[in-house]
C-alpha cells in the first residue's frame, strides 16, 4: 500500500506536468499555476510518506485531491451542451482513498474527509454549478480532457475497488490462519530473562510467537490484536498458561531451574471469562506447577471493567498462591486509588519511561517516583525495556531491584534460555570453589 500511493502521488504530479505544458502553450499561466500546485501536492505528499510519515501523507494528499477536484469542477470543468463535467468523479476515488486508510488507521478526521468527499460530489452531480470565473476552453481541449479525466478517474476507481477486495482477502485469509493456527502447532513461546541487581537470573517472561506455515513468522503487535477481535484470545491464552505450567513444573524438578518465577500475560478477555479461575486452578492442578512462581501479568485496560469484579477475581486466584503484576505501568488508567484496590504484588514500568529517563530529568524523575510509590506501597518493581548499563546503573540508584530487556537478553528459545541459567550456577559453583 505504501508503495502504491507513493507512486500514485508520482503519477499526479505527472498529470500536473502533463497539463501544465498544454496550458503553458496556450499561454493560460493561470491554470498553468493550478497545475504546478497540483504537481506541488503530488511530490509533497510523496516526500511525507518516503519520510515515514504515512498517515499524515495520506490525509494530506485526500485533503489535495479533494480540493483540486472541486476547483477543476468549479472553473475548468462547467458542463456544457457538447461536454458533461467529469472531474467531480476523482471524489470517489478520494473517497474511497479514505476508505482504505480508514481500515489500516481509524480517524475522526479521515471520516470527516471521506464525508466531505462524498457531498462535493452529490452536490457536482446533482447542479450545474455555474460559476462568473469559469474558463471556457477550446473544444478539442475540453473533449481530450473530459476523455481523458473520465478514463483516469474510472481507472482509478477500479484500482481502489480492486485494493479494498485484495485488502478484504487478506484479512479474511489471515483470520482463518489465525484461527487454524493453535491446532496446527504453530505457536510457540520464547523467554525473556528477568533479572536481579547482580544481573542473575530469577525469572522469565514468555512471550507468544506464531510462525505461520503459509506467512513464516507474524508480528504479536499484528496477530495478537486480531487474535482479540476474532475471540480467539481465551483459547490461545489457555494454551499460553497451560504451557508455562508445565515448564514451572518441569523447572522444579532440576536443582539450578527451581527457583525461577515464570510470567504470563492475561488479556482482558481471559480475566473477565466466566471460567477463568476454574481454568487457572485446574491447569496448576494437572501440571502440578508450583503457583507461588506464577507471575500473571494485567495490563491497565483491565482497569475499565468492573473493578468490584476484577478485584474479587484476583482476590481468589491470589489465595492459591499466585503473583499478579501490573503491565506497562503509567501508561493507561492506573492511579494510586487503582493501585491501593488491586491485589497486585509488582509493578512493570513501562520500557517508554526507561528509555527515555537516561536522557531527560524529568523521565528521570517519573522513574524515581514510581519505584518510590511502589516500595512505599510493598510492591516489587520491574524495569522493562532496559537496554544500556547507564538506563540500569540509573534505575538500581533509584531502588529498583528486578530488570527485563535487551541488555540482559533478548526473547530467546527455551532450550538457550535454560543454558543460560546452567551457565551462570555453573560460575556461581567455580566462584564459591574459589
């Protein structure tokens, strides 16, 4: 898609050069200087989504397209006894532009440009719209131009109809992928080292990972999201907990793996399913996992559902032994009333904040007084996301004592993961010797 509209705001600037030339010599400077701000608009917009900035690229250029289409219908495009007006159709591709965009980045204002679209052109379609400033062109200049803005605006037309059934098949193929993905063992989960102050490793995380027989390996920002939409969250996520169960209990079985804690997300899907707790207690009870090394890690969006219910529900899973911890911390709803009801023992600060507090003193200072809210309320904090010794050296001297991110590994397989640990309490044994 991207590379799509970049060369579409080529070929407007093209269209722009084209009929910049044919007025040039007719010597209509004045349309001349529409057409350079239609080539203007095309090479602007392709420089903004070059540059990355794709959504505002975007709406930039339905912006522009909207309004040369409404000045060529209103000036250069009067319908005539020998000529229809035409150029009110480049609406529809703009609208349908919109509409795209719409489905990849839902936006107030892309809707509003999508309705504006759609009114210029009942309103073009509908009246003749005569205006004192219209410009009455030669016959075989407005017959080329009404053939040829005709074709175009057509053609374009059936490209987007063709991107929104290409863009439909995607999604509903990737849906069915999805969906097929658990009972065709297609996922798996990596682990992310947590560690102490000594950078030992006391834990992990397992994150989700889905490699697709047909796509290779898919983004969890990509598949996770629709995984929630499809409802297919409470399934996945019980396959999630019932795979960390039965690595815990396979942990406690091997004398350097035993003390190692195991967090697993929880989307707001799972928590608030009627049989949660029953799922949680009876997978502990088939695996035999310990669950004092169960972490389960909420994100703040839990925070908007009924706090009476969600509370009561940790509350219970919490009396079997299990550790909740708040994800992303301070980046949603929490508060410190939210903190004093829930029955969490960690917080997570968010990896925004980490990264940022090694370059700025007041991000600097938002970490202190995180880790400081969090002692003064008995709670463990974890840093996440740390990736230079001076974002941990910064985080230690503030009271922090457990740290996840790239600096002490990056997700990684079971099997290296375990080396991992092996190797350290191999060096731990060769220093006691020492």
């Amino acid at each position: 898609m991207i590379v799509a509209y970049r060369y579409g705001a080529l070929a407007i600037a093209g269209v722009g050069v084209a009929w910049a030339l044919v007025f040039g010599a007719m010597g209509w400077w004045w349309v001349v200087a529409l057409d350079i701000g239609i080539i203007a608009s095309g090479l602007a917009i392709y420089l903004l989504i070059r540059k990355g900035h794709f959504t505002f690229g975007l709406l930039a250029a339905q912006a522009a397209l909207m309004v040369i289409a409404i000045v060529m219908g209103l000036l250069l495009d009067v319908p005539t006894e020998d000529a229809p007006r035409v150029s009110h159709l480049y609406l529809l591709v703009v609208a349908a532009l919109g509409y795209l965009n719409y489905q990849r980045n839902r936006s107030r204002m892309q809707l509003v440009l999508i309705g504006l679209c759609l009114f210029a052109f009942v309103v073009f379609a509908s009246a003749p719209l005569a205006s004192p400033y219209d410009v009455t062109m030669p016959p075989l200049v407005r017959s080329i131009g009404t053939w040829a803005n005709a074709a175009l605006a057509t053609a374009m037309l059936a490209a987007c109809t063709h991107a929104m059934h290409a863009d439909f098949v995607r999604r509903n193929s990737f849906s069915r992928d999805l969906a097929a993905a658990l009972w065709n063992d297609e996922f798996q989960l990596a682990y992310q080292p947590q560690v102490d102050l000594k950078k030992a490793t006391i834990g992990a995380e397992a994150l989700l990972r889905w490699t697709s027989a047909h796509r290779g390996a898919v983004s969890p920002a990509e598949f996770i999201a629709e995984a929630e939409k499809l409802g297919l969250m409470v399934g996945i996520g019980g396959w999630v907990l019932e795979q960390g169960c039965s690595v815990l209990a396979q942990w406690a079985s091997v004398p350097h793996l035993r003390h190692l804690t195991l967090s697993v997300n929880v989307s707001p899907s799972q928590l608030m399913h009627d049989e949660f707790e029953t799922l949680v207690g009876d997978t502990l009870a088939r695996t035999r996992a310990d669950p004092r090394r169960l972490t389960l890690e909420l994100t703040e969006s839990i925070l908007v559902t009924d706090m009476d219910l969600v509370v009561a529900k940790l509350d219970r899973l919490h009396a079997m032994g299990i550790t909740f911890a708040l994800d992303d911390f301070g980046t949603g709803y929490s508060s410190l009333s939210y903190l004093r009801r829930l029955p969490i023992q960690q917080i997570k600060i968010d990896r925004g904040f980490v990264q940022d507090a090694a370059s700025t003193a007041r991000s600097a200072g938002l970490v202190r007084n995180v880790i400081r809210i969090g002692a003064d309320l008995e709670l463990d904090v974890l840093a996440e996301g740390v990736e230079t010794e001076e974002q941990h050296a910064l985080l230690a001297a503030a009271g922090c004592s457990q740290f996840q991110g790239f600096l002490y590994g990056r997700p990684m397989p079971r099997a290296t993961f375990e080396e991992r640990v092996a190797a350290e309490a191999l060096a731990e044994d060769a220093g006691s010797a020492a």
